[in-house]
C-alpha cells in the first residue's frame, strides 16, 4: 500500500496527493508489522551514492493509533546506517527478533510479547543523486502464519485505522501546535527519540502583505530540511513545488546559514516556502545525520514577521532572488529530480 506519495498515475488511475502528520518531502518511507514471536532479516543493498541516513525505528503502534504524545506514539527501538555494517558491495543483512543485542552486528530487538510497527526512512537531501536502498523483508522462523485477509477484510481493517488516526492527528495538532505557541513563532528546538536529531515546528498566520522569514544553522546536521503544510498536517504540495527546501535545494547566507520566507505570494526569493496561494498552515524544521553533540539552542537564529514588500530592505544584501524564468527552471529541475524516486 502506497499511503504517502505526491500525486502520481497508476495503472490508468490519476491519484491526488496524500499523507498526514507533516510527511517530510526528504524522507522514502516504508513501514511492516512484525511479531514479537517470529524472527526476521531484512536485505539491503546501498547504491551510491546512497541516503544521507537509513533509519529504522520500532514504534509501539501505527503512528495515531496509540498515546498522545509529542512524538505521536512511542519509539522502542531504533537502527540508524551509521550503525550498521555494510559490505564492500554494499550489501547489508539486519536481523530482527525479540533477543537482545548481545554483541551481536546489525540487529534490531523487538518486544516479545506483542507485534510492532516499523517505520523505515530513506532520507535523501539531494534529489538528483541520492539513492533509496533496496530492501526486503523475510519472515525467517515462528508459528504458523494466518491465512492472508481478503480485500474487503483490508478494506474495513483500514476504515477502523482511520477511524483512529483523523481524530488522533486533529488532538495531535491542536494540543501541541495550536494550543502550544501563536502564530509564526517556532517552539523550542529538541532532540528526538531514536538518534533522528532535532527538530522545531509551529504555525503561521499571514496577511496577503506579510512574510514570514526564519534564519536557521544547521549545526553539524547533514540534512536541514523546512516544509511547510496545510492547517491538518498534509504537505502543500512538493513535487512541482518549494513547499519545503533543504540544504542541497535552497542558498545558503555568507556565515553558512540559511534564511527561509514563507508568503502567500512568491517575493521572488529563491528560497521561498510555497503556501499554493493560502496564507496559513503548519511548518516544521528537522536537523538529522548529526555529525557531534546536538546544540539545540544554536539553530534557530532569528523569526520574524514583515510587510512583503519591504523584504528587500529587511534580507541580507547576498540573498538571492530569481525572476518568473528562473523560478520556473528552479521548479522543473525540482520536479524531475523528484521524478528519479518514482522510476529508480
């Protein structure tokens, strides 16, 4: 099932863009249930080049479904690249069962009484070049499994989940952005569970004569990515699109940091956060692969509001700005360099 995606074809259908929770544009996610009473291997090969970080984390439920917490559920268990030792081909074997690590390489222990979600993340900061790593699973040992569930069986176990989820996200949001800060302010930035860095998120309220302009460091991350969604969580559109810009996409100032706008209307700034039109919605800031000690308090440098057209005079004399021509060439490139995920 193909549950977070861009709009795309497929076998003849046109199908609209989907996700929840502020799917992150950077991310290739793919997700399996295992059973704490069974045992696994999941095969990888890394093409280079490949992500800037593999990550696996072990989650006590489908993400909604579970606690409402900060973190929308709990992290039990988690297996990054750097962690894992790969051959000289780039091949890579991961065992998952419910004993414990002792010493051994490349193993992912899960809780033995009980099944788990796993959530796997290709993070991929450059669009063009970056690879996600071929990977399959196998059920290796444990009792016998069930007949597999027909389509209707999936069907109404799905509806059930959703049933959960939408009012899970909506409590999510409400409680932890909405109720948490005012407007076009970030919360403090923090580590998160599972080694995944840091991240920051909040909400923006503009006027059609306002912007939002947000000066970041990526302290040490290897990836720095901001996004921006609409008021539920679901990612403005990305493909086509500078709903989110990370390191790779977007120019950097003079001292290495970076300086984001976000607008109903494009000011022509190069690095402009692309609402489609709409003046409001979520943003989030995530910091991952850190390469030392993570130093929340340094990432976030400045935000502020201004009037849209004083952004020259507030921006940095070494901002970069393009025209219609080049606003559009930047969105094609982005376009097809997303298109390499779709048929790699």
């Amino acid at each position: 099932m193909w549950a977070i995606t861009a709009p795309h074809e497929f076998s003849g259908l046109s199908m609209p863009r989907s996700g929840y929770g502020i799917e992150n544009p950077d991310n290739v996610y793919r997700q399996a249930t295992v059973a704490g009473n069974a045992s696994y291997e999941i095969r990888g090969k890394i093409t280079q080049p490949g992500p800037v970080e593999l990550h696996f984390e072990l989650r006590d439920a489908v993400p909604g479904t579970t606690v409402l917490n900060n973190e929308a559920g709990k992290t039990i268990g988690a297996l990054s690249s750097d962690q894992i030792t790969v051959g000289v081909d780039g091949s890579f074997v991961v065992t998952v069962d419910s004993r414990q690590v002792d010493g051994r390489q490349n193993h992912l222990p899960i809780p033995a009484e009980t099944t788990s979600f796993l959530v796997v993340r290709d993070l991929l900061n450059d669009w063009s070049r970056e690879n996600p790593v071929q990977l399959d699973i196998t059920r290796v040992s444990g009792p016998p499994i069930a007949a597999p569930k027909s389509v209707d069986q999936l069907a109404a176990r799905s509806a059930e989940i959703l049933s959960k989820m939408a009012p899970f996200w909506l409590s999510y949001f409400n409680q932890y952005l909405y109720a948490a800060a005012p407007a076009n302010v970030f919360s403090p930035v923090r580590e998160r569970p599972g080694g995944r860095g840091l991240s920051t998120n909040g909400w923006f309220d503009l006027a059609d004569d306002q912007a939002l302009v947000a000066t970041v460091d990526p302290v040490g991350a290897k990836s720095m990515g901001i996004q921006i969604t609409d008021p539920w969580g679901v990612a403005y559109e990305y493909r086509d699109r500078t709903s989110s810009l990370n390191t790779t996409q977007s120019k950097p100032n003079p001292d290495g940091t970076y300086t984001f706008v976000i607008s109903k209307n494009d000011p022509g700034v190069f690095n402009w956060l692309d609402p489609e039109g709409h003046g409001s919605g979520m943003l989030a800031v995530r910091w991952q692969a850190m390469t030392g000690p993570p130093t929340p308090g340094s990432a976030v440098r400045e935000v502020k509001v201004v009037k849209a057209d004083q952004l020259r005079e507030t921006l940095s004399p070494a901002t970069i700005f393009v025209n219609p021509g080049e606003r559009a060439a930047q969105q094609r490139e982005r376009a097809a360099n997303f298109d390499r995920r779709m048929t790699g």
